[in-house]
C-alpha cells in the first residue's frame, strides 16, 4: 500500500514537473540562476530560495513556475510583465498570444509583428502579404489577373502598386505625375511638382512632355504650349513647336539677322555662324574680304589704299593712302591748272559775268586768283559765286570729281574763306609764281590727307 502512494506520488509529481532547456524545474535549486550553488535558506522565504532569480522561462522564490502563455522571460516574483515571447510568437502585452506570420523569414519576428525579412512570394512589413499576382497560405498560387491582388485566383481585392481600377481588373496606370506613382482606385492622386488636375495627368503651365518636365519654348506666345510642345509662334520664330528661328535669323530670341554673305538664308540658331559666299568673310560672313567693300562686297577698295584695305561701306582706306599717292596727286591737280593760274596773274583784267554785273570789268590779277578759288570751291553747290564763261568752265571742268569732293568738304569748314584770303595776299604781293604753285601743292596734299584719305 505504501509502495502504491509513493508511485502516485511520483507520478503526480513527474506529470506536474516544469521542463526547461531540459531541467526539471520542479525539483529544488535546479532552475536557480547559478545552480545550486545559489540556492539555500533565506529570510523570511524559508529554505531553497534562489538567490539570483530563475532561468528564463520561470519564475519564483524557488524557481518552480512557468512564466505565463507564451512568454519566454517574466517578472520573477509574479510573473507580470512578461518582458521577451518565444519564437514565432509576439505581443508581451496579451502574454504573447499571437504567432508571427508564416512569410517571417524563419517564423520569427519582432513585438509588434514585424520581420526583418520576408520569405518567397510573401511581402510587407509582417510579411503577411503575397506578392501581386500570387495567392494561397504559402502565396505560391497564382492569380488570374497579373495586376491584382485575389484571395481565391479569379477576384480583385485591390491594384497592385501603379495600376487603378479594379472594375477593368486594373488594367489601367497610374498618372506619372503621381507622387511615388502610387493612386487611389479612382486614378487620384498627390502630384509631382511638374504636374496638376486631379489625376495629375496635366502639366504646369510652360512645360510639356510625358513628365512634364520639357519647358515650352521660348518661341510660343506667353511661354504656353499643349503638352506635345505645340504652340503659337512668336514672331520670327517657326515650325510646329517654335524652337527654330525664321530663314534669315538668329538668336535666343530670333531678333539677330544672318549676314548677307551667307551662302543660304539661314544660318547657326546659336551664333549666326554660316558659310560664306565669294568675297564675304568671317565665322558670320559679315564682313568683305581684303581688298572689297560695300554691302555686297562686289566693289573694289582703291589700288592706292595701303595693304588694299579699305571700310566696308563707305570705301575709304582703313590704313590711310599708299606715299607716292599723297604727293602724286597733290601734284598733278595744281600743275594741270599751273597755265591757267600763270595766264590770270600776267593778265591785267579779264571778262567776268558777276551775279548782278553783266558787262565786262577791270580785275586786278590777285582778284582774279581769288576768284578762281572760289569757284572751284563752290562749282556745284547751288551758290555760285561767278556765272562760268568759256574760258573758267574749260579749266575748272577738266577735274570735276575732285573739285567737287573738295567743294563739297570745304563748304563745312569756316577756314575756306581764309585760306582763300591768303593765297589771295600772296598773288597781290607779286610772290613768285613756284612759291604760289608749292603753296597750293602743300594745300591741295592736305585736301587729299583729310578728304580722299582719312
């Protein structure tokens, strides 16, 4: 009989023991942090307390009780709080009742569901998802439609990241004007900063393109275009999206005009840079070769131009005139007329048709030269001083070109009167006639300094 009591005994107590990591908590000091060893008697507690506490998983003045559910540490007088769960369970605060989703990378997740990493096929931060297109337990199933999400194969439960719609089984993308490119089933969304409209699927204004992230061009009216780019051409500006200049233009703006010399009517949009045509020059053709000028550049600079070069429009030498033609022509201009000046000075008076006087006077021979000057400084600027008779017309017309040219400076100039004057003085004091001639030499030079060539 008694042998029968300590059987049950044994049995009662081996059903009721504690196990742990192999330990039967159920018999003094063995689930005692630090062994036996830090078990014994305790004031107060009586004999076999733990010193230090329990193992994990237990708790207990002796160390004989499991911590509560699923927990895997507790508070280690009454078991609550439940501080850690065991694995593949979470929530310390329902004493671990929850499992950790399947999709957990080795069933293991943190307090509040979470994984670290997902499994195969799964997705999401528990990882409780299967991916788009992809359902069952184990999310190895496939759905029917690819941009869905189902839970039997051949439903929709909802669009997979980028699609709306789940009427047309999602079949429809988001704007990509969607922030993240993510919308609601309705194609709604938050829009990027290049876009607006409820569905983000309109550009700001001044841009264009798929993204709506291509400026209009600077060619269309008020900066505006539709979202293909096309707009309404400010003027000199073409093509559909106005961003080529008209022909002839250049420019940011298309306000430059190509050159003349240019072999087309257009030239670089950038820099007006072209090819050029004969005798035009320079990256833009805008300026004659050696030795041309005028708008064209199809008239010869003067031989007697130093190097041959010459301004473009106007012809005059840039480099002043070649030496020998300074005094040449100096020269030839006073010794053509130096008969002519000899006959008037050896002359004690001559026929001369006045304005007001229209019979024949006395002149003394300075007046004479005088005169001579005057005319040939005022023949043909509509205020003749003397009306020609044949003799004068002869003479003076024998070099109209110059003579006109110097008329036509000398009008502007208030020194004429004077230089007149003092050739004047010169013949009236009866200076040798070489003096006179070297006098209107050095005169007529510095005319051809100041007019033929600047």
């Amino acid at each position: 009989m008694t042998f029968r009591i300590l059987c049950l005994l044994c049995l009662a107590r081996s059903c009721m023991g504690v196990i742990i990591d192999g330990l039967d908590c159920s018999l003094n000091c063995v689930c005692c942090k630090g062994g036996v060893d830090r078990c014994g008697e305790r004031t107060g507690f009586g004999h076999n307390n733990c010193f230090d506490g329990c193992v994990d998983g237990i708790f207990g003045h002796r160390c004989h009780n499991s911590c509560p559910g699923n927990c895997y540490s507790c508070e280690q007088e009454t078991s609550k709080p439940c501080y850690t769960c065991k694995a593949t369970f979470y929530d310390t605060n329902s004493e671990c009742s929850k499992s950790c989703s399947v999709g957990c990378d080795g069933g293991v997740c943190y307090d509040d569901g979470t994984c670290n990493t997902c499994t195969a096929n799964f997705e999401g931060t528990s990882c409780e998802t299967c991916i788009q297109g992809k359902y069952g337990s184990s999310c190895t199933q496939f759905c029917i439609n690819q941009n869905c999400r189902c839970s039997t194969g051949t439903d929709c439960t909802s669009c997979k990241s980028g699609f709306h719609d789940r009427n047309t089984f999602c079949q429809t993308a988001c704007s990509p004007g969607c922030q993240d490119g993510v919308c609601n089933d309705d194609g709604s969304c938050n829009c990027r900063a290049e876009f607006m409209g409820n569905t983000c699927s309109e550009c700001q204004s001044g841009y264009y393109g798929a993204y709506c992230n291509i400026p209009c061009s600077v060619g269309c009216v008020n900066g505006l275009c539709s979202k293909d780019g096309s707009c309404e051409c400010r003027p000199n500006f073409a093509t559909a999206k106005c961003d080529t200049c008209a022909d002839g233009r250049y420019g940011v703006n298309c306000d430059e005009i190509c050159s003349v010399g240019c072999t087309t009517s257009s030239c670089d949009r950038s820099n007006g840079f072209c090819k050029c045509l004969l005798n035009f020059s320079g990256d833009k053709c805008d300026q004659c070769k050696s030795g041309f000028f005028e708008q064209s550049c199809n008239l010869h600079c003067s031989e007697n131009c130093k190097e041959y070069t010459c301004t473009r429009y106007q012809g005059k030498c840039t480099l002043g005139c070649v030496e020998s033609f300074r005094v040449t022509i100096a020269q030839r201009l006073v010794t053509k007329h130096a008969q002519h000046v000899y006959n008037m000075i050896n002359h004690t008076a001559v026929h001369a048709e006045m304005d007001t006087v229209d019979q024949p006077v006395d002149v003394h021979p300075a007046a004479i030269v005088t005169l001579h000057l005057k005319y040939a400084l005022n023949v043909k600027m509509g205020t003749p001083t003397l009306k020609r008779n044949a003799s004068v017309r002869h003479n003076i017309a024998s070099e109209p070109s110059v003579i006109n040219v110097l008329a036509q400076r000398f009008m502007l100039i208030t020194a004429r009167a004077v230089i007149v004057r003092i050739i004047a003085k010169m013949v009236h004091a009866n200076v040798d006639l070489h003096v006179l001639l070297a006098v209107l030499t050095d005169f007529t030079a510095w005319i051809v300094l100041k007019v033929v060539c600047p």
